[in-house]
C-alpha cells in the first residue's frame, strides 16, 4: 500500500489532529483502497464480517497495516 502512495499527501492525519498530544505516536488513515460497494454486497448477501472478510475485501488496507504494526516493532525500544 505504502509504496504506491508515493507523491499523496494527505493520506495520513497526525494525533494533534485529534485532540491527542502531539507526542503520541497515533494516526488515522484517511486513505480507502477497497471496494466499499462491494464489500457493503458481501455483507448484505450474508457474509460474516470476520477475518477472512477483511482479507477478501480489505486486503491491500490490513497488509498495509500489519506492515506498519511490523515497523513499530522493529522500532521500539
């Protein structure tokens, strides 16, 4: 997901933004790479809003953040 956002901006909004400390490492995505319509289908059509649906229909979103779960990891002291 990440390495196809090069040159967007505004695709991430800092805690401060949301009334938390600016010291926070906190953000919010406000970045949509699925295909709500679809997804909303699913779920009318019965599926059950699970793990493997967010995989089947969220799958660029959750690998984008297990990626970033990975780097705090790494990251953390």
């Amino acid at each position: 997901m990440v390495d196809g956002a090069t040159g967007l901006t505004g695709t991430l909004m800092a805690s401060s933004c949301f009334l938390m400390s600016e010291t926070d490492l906190s953000t919010r995505f406000c970045f949509v790479c699925l295909d709500g319509a679809a997804a909303l289908a699913a779920l009318d059509a019965g599926e059950s809003l699970d793990d493997a649906f967010v995989e089947r229909h969220c799958a660029q979103l959750s690998a984008g953040v297990r990626r970033l779960c990975a780097w705090v990891l790494a990251n953390s002291a």
